[in-house]
C-alpha cells in the first residue's frame, strides 16, 4: 500500500512538472493569438470590412478556448490521478 502511494505521488509530481512547464508556453501562445487577432481586427476594421474583422475576434476567441479546455482537462485528470479518484 506504501508503495503505491509513494509510486502515485511520484507520477502526480512529474504530471505536475510537465504542466508547469508548459504553463509560461500557453502565456505566450495565448499572448501571440491575441496581438494577431488584434492586428488582423485592426487591418480589416480599417479597410471597410467590420464583419470580416467581428468573425476573425471570434475565431481567435475560440482558438484560445480551446487550448484552454485541453489544459483544464489536463488539471482535472492530474487531480484525479493524484487523490486516487
């Protein structure tokens, strides 16, 4: 029973390791999703075509959701895994 437990912690802390490094990673390619968008929002807005501009927000909107999603669902079986549930 120890040694599953000590086994188990060590598997949650290297699942650990790996979120926290790829944490600064997602910072920075939410960061660079979010100043394009702004820059391809800003070139459409300005040349006329605001719908076009609106669509492209949206689509780098749900972009980032969806590296959102994989990453909580990464938490979430990370926590599970770790209490044994």
């Amino acid at each position: 029973m120890h040694n599953k437990r000590k086994n188990l912690s060590r598997y949650a802390a290297a699942e650990w390791r790996l979120i926290m490094g790829t944490g600064v990673d997602i910072i920075f390619k939410i960061a660079a999703i979010g100043i394009i968008t702004a820059v391809l929002y800003q070139l459409l807005k300005n040349s006329q075509r605001e719908e076009l501009a609106l669509m492209t927000s949206i689509a780098g909107l749900v972009v980032v959701l969806l590296m959102l999603m994989q990453e909580i669902s990464l938490l979430f079986s990370t926590i599970k895994t770790l209490f044994g549930l």
